[in-house]
C-alpha cells in the first residue's frame, strides 16, 4: 500500500520519524556558548498544549525560576507558519512584542527553514531565539541556573543519577513520548502496530517498574518523572483516540493511573495542566488526522485529585526541599 500523504517528518515507507535537528546553542553559567545565564534577560516561550513544552513550564515552577526567567504562553491553535500569541492582549507578546513565534526565529536566522517549535528561549534585547533544544532547556534550568533556584528547590538532575536517568530518558523518549505519535502519524497498518506494540509494551515495562517505587529514579522527583508525566497527563484526552493507542486508557492501567494523578497532585504539576487547549491543539490543527476539526466533548473528569495512595511506597517529592508556593490566583504561573 502506498502511504498517503500527512506530516513532513512522515517517511515513505509510511513511519513517522521526528526532525531533531533543533537550534542547539545553550545559555550557561559560564556564557560558553556566548549566551551567559542572567536574570531577566531571557523569555521562555512555551504552550499549555504542547508536551515538549510542558516539561519546561514545570521544570520552571519547580525551581521557583519565575522571577527570572519570565514565560510567554502561545494559544493552542497555530497555523502553517507559526505559533501565535493570540491569548495576550492585542495579540502580541507584551514582552517581545511579536505576533508570531516565527518572528523570532526569523531574527535568528532570515533564512530560517526548520520547524517553528516550542519550547523556545528568546534573548529579550535582540529578539532572537537562542535555542528550542527541548531536551537541553530543562537539563540546563536544573543545572546552569542554579544560582537562580529557590531556596528549596529539589535537586531534579542529581549528578549521581545522570547515567540512569539519560539512559531512561531515552528509551520513555523513543517508545513513549514519541511513541504515541509514531502510532498516530503512521501511514500504513505495519508502521502503526509496530508503533502500537512498542508503545504498551514500554508503558507495561514502566508499570511493573513503578509498582515497587514512588518515583522513576531515586525516591525523589527527577527530569524522568517530568518527561513522563506530560504525556501520560494526556494519554485519555488525546492520545487514546486521536492517536489510536487504544488497548488501554491510562485510567485502566492502575499502577500509571496512581502514579500519574501523584505527581497532578504535586505542586508544580497540576496547576500547569490544560487538557482543554491539549484538545484543542490536536483536534484542530492535525487536519489530516481529524479532517472534521471537530473536538471531543469528554472524556468527563476522570478523577485526577482521586487518591492515589502512592505515599505509602515511601520517597519524598521534593526530597531535603520544599513545594514551591502556590499561585497568588490559582491560575496564572506566568
């Protein structure tokens, strides 16, 4: 069967392979790469729908960074050439002053040809994006900004975890995160059961792994925990049908479901969930996967602040830290 047609990072042979090749400069302690870490001078660009983004909206909050480092939110439907900033009055950036996230890029680099992705980190003086190394900007607010943490801020890449953790970073990136669009964005029934195979099997191998112990690695919250949460916080919204990753619901697999609705119940995690613009964002702008435009009215609240009763295998979140504080309105984290 010949594929048709979906998604530029859709092979011909009807797999779906993820364009990695992202604007890797880094922002440091030590300015190596030209771009010093400093307060106030950057903008984290991200979106409430977006998973890859999520991450670094958490990590953030969870290292108290907002004083420093302050967040700009694109809405959830973009179109072909750019995220847009049309939840912010007059629909621009107030801090860039931008309309579209590819202004900025484009300040970067004219000849900018590559995916106009998020999370992005901008250099407020020059409006140029500095990098959108999704993988890299939350490794380095845990461990180039830690001048800048909060006074208990937990230690979320602890240097005597970093081969463990990489390692499953890694294998919950390939068969996980970027699992479930494997599975979506297939173009031929081998290409999807092999995806859709890969897919369960993995998340049974995290379930059997989580049944013993509070937290991926250690008996703390780590970088693993983050990069797994934003796609299971999304699994039933999204994934379960827009994708066709149906064998189970997140709700079904009652170890991921505890574990899940543990870290929700977090602080740090919950307040930056938006399942309704997750919703939006996929069912609105994937045309070729949802033609109709139409967005699902459920699934009804499944019972995120439900209790988990994970507590009881130990750990401790936040480890010798603290959560962070709660926002001041219970809404707004920018």
């Amino acid at each position: 069967m010949t594929p048709r047609a979906s998604h530029p990072d859709t092979r011909a042979d009807g797999t779906y392979d993820r364009d990695q090749n992202y604007l890797a400069t880094r922002i440091t302690a030590d300015g190596r790469s030209g771009y010093p870490v400093e307060a106030g001078r950057y903008r984290l660009i991200a979106a409430s729908a977006c998973p890859w983004a999520h991450r670094a909206i958490i990590v953030r909050r969870l290292l108290g960074l907002e004083p420093v480092l302050s967040m700009g939110l694109c809405g959830p439907v973009h179109d072909e050439l750019s995220w847009t900033f049309d939840l912010d009055t007059g629909e621009l950036d107030p801090i860039l002053g931008i309309a579209r996230l590819r202004d900025a890029y484009l300040a970067r680099d004219p000849n900018y040809l590559r995916g106009i992705t998020v999370p992005a980190i901008v250099d407020v003086p020059t409006g140029q994006v500095v990098t959108n190394d999704f993988k890299q900007i939350t490794l380095d607010l845990s461990t180039e900004w830690t001048a800048h943490h909060r006074t208990g801020a937990p230690d979320l890449y602890p240097e005597k975890r970093w081969a463990e953790i990489d390692e499953l970073n890694e294998v919950v990136f390939r068969e996980v995160n970027n699992g479930v669009y494997r599975a979506g964005r297939a173009t031929i029934q081998s290409a999807y059961q092999d995806a859709f195979r890969i897919l369960f099997g993995r998340l049974d191998a995290l379930s059997d792994r989580l049944e013993r112990r509070r937290f991926l690695v250690g008996d703390t919250i780590t970088e693993a925990d983050v990069r797994l949460f934003t796609t299971l916080v999304r699994f039933d919204a999204v994934y379960y049908s827009h994708f066709k990753v149906n064998r189970s619901t997140l709700r079904s697999m009652p170890t991921l479901w505890a574990y899940a609705r543990d870290l929700f119940q977090t602080p740090g995690f919950g307040e930056t969930v938006d399942l309704d613009q997750a919703k939006q964002h996929y069912y609105r702008t994937q045309a070729e996967l949802n033609p109709s435009g139409i967005v699902p009215a459920g699934p009804a609240d499944p019972g995120w602040s439900t209790p988990h009763h994970r507590e009881q295998l130990g750990g401790r979140p936040f480890g010798d830290g603290s959560p962070p504080r709660p926002i001041a309105d219970g809404t707004d984290h920018r």
